[in-house]
C-alpha cells in the first residue's frame, strides 16, 4: 500500500508543477496585458484631465468676468473719465498721442 501511496503522491506532485508552471504563466501574461491597457488608459486620462483643467481655467476665467462685470464697468468709466475730464489725464493722453505720432513722422534715409 505505501508504494501506490509513493506513486499517487508523486503523480499529485507533478501536477501540481504542471499547474503552478501554467498559473504562473497566465499570471505573467495577464500582468503583460494588464499593464498595456493600463498604460492606455493612463494615457486617455492624461489627455482627458488636460482638457479639464484647461476647461475649468477658461470657465474660471469667465466666472470672474460676468461675476464682476458691473465692477470691471465702473473701473473702466472711471479711468475714461480720468482720461477725458482731467487735465492730468489729457496731458497723458496727449504724451502717448505724441509719442506714438512722432514715431511714426520719424525721418528716415
């Protein structure tokens, strides 16, 4: 009886190499597949959180705007009335206006 026991023990032994050989196998090759649709998928969200963030930079951008709109007026009013009802801010006016005038009538050869 111990030696149909032995053979019995050694037949279970090697199938049990043969079915460790072959799990590790499939866990090598699922890890290899894995790993590339992973990297894929990395990919596609990189891509994809780029966009986003671009998205919610502009959507911010825009947020502020209308959200302040009534402000970003009343700072625009007041610089064009500083600019057009002071004397200060026309002889700056005028400075640019010169500035860029003479620029433009500079004599050249």
């Amino acid at each position: 009886m111990a030696v149909t026991t032995a053979v019995t023990d050694l037949f279970a032994s090697f199938y049990e190499l043969f079915a460790s050989i072959v799990n590790a196998a499939w866990t090598i090759v699922h890890s290899f597949i894995m790993g590339i649709a992973g990297l894929f998928t990395g990919v596609f969200t990189f891509f994809a959180d780029i966009f986003k963030g671009l998205f919610d930079v502009v959507g911010g951008v825009g947020k502020f705007v209308t959200g302040n709109f009534v402000i970003l007026g009343v700072i625009a009013a007041g610089a064009f009335a500083y600019f057009r009802f002071t004397e200060q801010g026309q002889m700056q006016a005028r400075n640019l206006g010169a500035k860029s005038s003479a620029v433009a009538n500079k004599k050249t050869n």
